[in-house]
C-alpha cells in the first residue's frame, strides 16, 4: 500500500479504476449473459415454471422476487454501512468484503442449475448484494481521497471507466459465445454456447478481483482509531430520519423526492427486466439468434445511453430539468405501450434504442435535479443516502409488483404495461414541483 495525499491525481485515477474493476457486473452478469443463461435452463427444461419454496412459480417470477429480496436487503444495510464507514478503523477490509462476496458468487454461478436451484439462487442473491454493498464504501471515499472542486471530475472519470471496461468484456464474452471454437469450448453448438456464457460468470468475477487490486493498493485504509459502537452502527438510520425531517422544511424537494420515487421505480424495474422480457416474448428464428440478439439489443442500449444523456443535458440546459424530465416519463410511457405489441426481432432493437435513448438521461438528470434542489448544507452525504435508499425501495416495490402480474397473467407484458401507470403518475407529480420551481 501506497500512502499518497488528498487530491494526488494518482489516487484519484485508483479510485475511479474501481469502476473499471466492478461495472462488468452490472452489465454482464445483471443485464445481458446471465438472463440470457437462465432464460435457455428453462428452455432446456420444456417450461417456464419451477416448483420452489413450496409453491410453483413462473421463471421471471422468481428472479424478479430473488432480486427484490437483494435490493430490500441492500436497502436496509446501507444505513448501517453507511454509518460505519464514517467511523470504522479500516474501511478498506469492508469494501474488499463485498467485492470479494460478489467477485466470488459471480464465479459460483458457473455452477448454476435448476436441479440445485436454491444454492444457484442463493449465489445470484449475494452477487447483488456484494455489488452494492461495495459501492456503500467505495462512493464514502470520495470526499476522503478527493476535495470538492475534484469530485465531479474524477466521479465521471470513474463512470466513463466502467463503461468502456464493461462493454469491452461483454464483446469478448459475446465473441465466447458466438464462436465457442475459437476459445477451444467443444460441445455441440448449444452445449458450446451453455459453457461459454458459464465461463464468462468466472471472466467477470476474475476481472472484478483482479483489476480492483489497482484501487486497493492506493486507497487509504481510513480513519484510524476509531471503534466501532452501538452509536456509530445506528448513525446512518439517524441521518436519514434527519433528513425525512427536513423534508417537510423543503416542499419543492419533498415533491421531486415523490415523483422521483415513483418513475425510479418503473425505470429500474424495466431496465433489470428488459433482456428476460427480450429472451422469453419475442419471436426469435432460433436460440443462436436469440443469444446473439440479445446481446447485441444490450450493445445498442449502452452505446445509444451516451448520445441520449448528452441529448438530455442539452434539453435540460434549454427548457429546464423539470420540464425535460416531464418529457423522458412520457416517452418511457409510450415506450411501455409500444413494449406489449412488440414482437419481432427489429421491432424490439428499435425499441431498446429509444429506451437507451431515455435511459441513461433520466437517471443522470434526476440525480443533478435532486442535488440542485437541496438547501444549503454541508451535510450533502445524508441528502444522497437518503436518495439512494429511496431508489432500492423503488426497485424492491417494482420488481414485486412485475413478479406478481407475471406469475399471475403468466405474461410480462402485462407487467410492463402496468409499469406505464407509474409514468403517467411520475408525470402528474412532476407537474406540482414544475409550479413551485416556475420552471
């Protein structure tokens, strides 16, 4: 370990390098091979139903219910992290904790089946849960490693990081995929390609342990001396009980909060559905198709994601964020209409482009929208604690509800259309705190 001063731009590389170390989780592993994986078991299977914990259930059902079990998981220990982090002796040993538990339980679901369906599922829970929980830490050292004119710099280096790092492992993980022979995978062409999305769980794990060594050798270890008591543990729920107070202080800020509550939850929930819904609806000619198209559609979105934030912040500068933000909830809207008469092939690229399109500038303007509404504080860290435990309560709420429509009308499209009503709903709030900001 390397001792180097605030702001060293060193430092600040090795902390943004995290990004690079751990996004391919959430893209490959969250949103493209793995759906794709379970999507084919089912297939093998002949149905798309399994007899689980004492009932039967749909497929997209359970792994909507396993992830809103993680996100309800993650959202109730963040506090906890969250205030320990502020006081723990070394910081560091529990930010390796979780990156190893998600490192490690993504190399797990190389073993992945539905004969030992619940040791399967129970390695997809704590790859969730070690993803996020490491990012408890690993967001709580920026204002320990960079000063404040630093820290919305080095915070999109760290973005850009990830993205390149995860879209480059992907197309590596698509190549296994679409020529297992190249890599020496043997098997007939499904076995082959059963392997090589397998192998590509142990690529992200290994890439995950491997690059965050970077971040670990300079990172600080964090304040010393400290012990950990019965006060500390409790200090981040007191926050956000602080915060929740102050809400009813600031009415503008309590509206966003509400109406970002609501849409949040529906962009969540459609963006962690998206390739199940792609695998298990649309019309594929063939299951080599199917994987490769799907990969291809989650390409499209990333790479369509960078053009519509820079849209948006456009927008956004011109008309105002409430008013931009007014407009992406409709076209989520339509694009939720549009998603239940989707069928073919070309019609859903078509519609993973405009949900791209609108994707990654909702998230990025809510979040700049929330911080411009705050009231002058120091205390900015409660502020965003509370906004991100609001997010993972949203997604808790969304991926239940879409599980529960799914298992019942056996269709996710109903699911999806349902999701629209948050939309519209996102909307009607946004209108109120439009009145106030005179937007």
């Amino acid at each position: 370990m390397v001792n180097l001063e605030k702001g060293n731009s060193k430092l600040l590389h090795a902390w943004a390098f995290y990004d690079w170390a751990n996004s391919v989780y959430s893209l490959v592993i969250a949103s493209a091979i793995f759906p794709i994986f379970y999507g084919a078991l089912f297939s093998i299977k002949g149905s798309l139903y399994i007899d689980i914990f004492g009932t039967t259930l749909k497929s997209t059902a359970l792994i909507s219910f396993v992830t809103a079990a993680a996100f309800l998981l993650v959202a109730l220990i963040s506090p906890l992290l969250s205030g320990i982090a502020d006081f723990v002796g070394n910081k560091k040993n529990f930010m390796k904790f979780f990156c190893y538990l998600g490192a490690l339980s993504c190399i797990a679901l190389y073993w992945f089946s539905l004969e030992n369906i619940y040791w399967s599922l129970l390695a997809y829970f704590l790859g969730l849960v070690g993803f996020w929980g490491s990012l408890v830490f690993y967001n709580s050292y920026l204002p320990d490693i960079a000063f404040p004119e630093q820290q919305d710099k080095v915070s999109a280096k760290g973005f850009s990081l990830g993205y390149f790092g995860s879209v480059l492992l992907l197309i590596v993980n698509l190549a296994m995929v679409m020529k297992p022979e190249l890599f020496g995978i043997s098997g007939t062409s499904g076995e082959a390609k059963m392997k090589a999305m397998r192998y590509s769980f142990i690529t992200v794990g290994v890439w995950w342990i491997l690059f965050s060594q970077y971040t670990y050798y300079y990172l600080p270890k964090g304040n010393k001396g400290q012990k950990v008591t019965k006060s500390v543990i409790f200090n981040g729920f007191r926050e956000l009980q602080k915060v929740w107070s102050l809400l009813g202080e600031n009415l503008q800020l309590k509206r966003f909060l509400g109406s970002f509550f609501v849409y949040g939850m529906a962009v969540q929930t459609v963006m962690i559905v998206a390739v199940y819904f792609g695998e298990q609806e649309i019309q594929w000619a063939s299951d080599s198709e199917k994987t490769t198209g799907l990969i291809i559609s989650i390409l499209v979105i990333q790479l369509v994601a960078i053009l519509g934030a820079i849209m948006t912040s456009k927008a956004s500068a011109k008309f105002g964020n409430i008013v931009t933000l007014i407009f992406l909830n409709c076209v989520w809207a339509v694009l939720c209409v549009v998603a239940f008469f989707v069928t073919t092939p070309i019609e859903f690229y078509i519609t993973a482009g405009f949900v791209g399109l609108v994707m990654g500038g909702i998230q990025a303007l809510s979040r700049s929208t929330y911080s411009k509404l705050l009231p002058e504080t120091d205390d900015t860290a409660s502020f965003f604690s509370f906004y991100d435990v609001t997010e993972k309560i949203g997604i808790v709420i969304g991926m239940l509800l879409y599980g529960i429509i799914d298992q019942v009308t056996g269709s996710p499209r109903y699911s999806i259309i349902f999701l629209c009503l948050f939309f519209v709903s996102g909307i009607l709030l946004l209108s109120r705190v439009r009145k106030i900001t005179n937007e």
